[in-house]
C-alpha cells in the first residue's frame, strides 16, 4: 500500500533547459529561410505572370519580401499594398486574380515534405 507516500522529482527545469540547449536547429531555419526566399519569388513571379494583362505598376509585386521572426523560426511573406486583397481576391466590379494562395500551396507543401525528411 502506497498511502501517504511522497515521490518528489526535483531538476526538471536545468533538465528541460539543459535538453533545449543542445537541440540543433540549424538545419530547420535553413528550411524556413529557404522556403521563405522561395514563396516570395513564386508570389512574385506568378504577379508578374498575372498583371501583364492589364495596368500594373509593380509596387505590389515590389511590396512582397520575407520577414523573419522568432529566432529565423517563423517568415512572413505577403505584399504590403493596402489593395492587395482586392488583386487576389477580387471584387464585384473585378474578377480575382489570385497570387499569393497558389504559391503558397505549393511552397508549403515542398516545405512540410522537407521538414518530414529533416526528422526521419
């Protein structure tokens, strides 16, 4: 019988801080930088493909750069134009033409693919 028994774990926080130091994570903020550089270019490339149609002037296309946060742990890609959500989501007087969305559904899958194969 176990009854009035005290089990008392003491050192898991220099344990937890010990392990979190010697984790490398190099290689996942390469990935994230990689990735990052990658759907930039694609948001880019696929403005260009899309505006040449009609009247552009390129700021938003310009706009579009990767901002890293968190370490290099986090990026954010997207314009900065405050009309960018009328180009890619269109409005009731303009069909959508979407940039960002198809580049990332493709960027984002390559990088989870890569970060699967980081881990095995």
């Amino acid at each position: 019988m176990l009854a009035n028994k005290i089990v008392r774990i003491e050192g898991l926080d220099d344990l937890q801080a010990g392990l979190k130091g010697r984790m490398n994570l190099s290689p996942v903020m390469d990935l994230v930088k990689k990735h990052g550089a990658q759907l930039s270019s694609k948001t880019q490339s696929n403005m260009k493909a899309a505006y040449t149609h009609g009247y552009s002037t390129g700021r938003t296309r310009r706009s579009v750069s990767p901002v890293f946060s968190d370490g290099g742990m986090t990026v954010s890609v997207g314009p900065t134009t405050n009309y960018f959500p009328y180009l890619e989501y269109g409005t009731r007087f303009m069909d959508a033409m979407p940039t960002l969305k198809p580049a990332f559904d493709v960027q984002s899958q390559m990088f989870i693919n890569e970060l699967k194969q980081l881990m095995e």
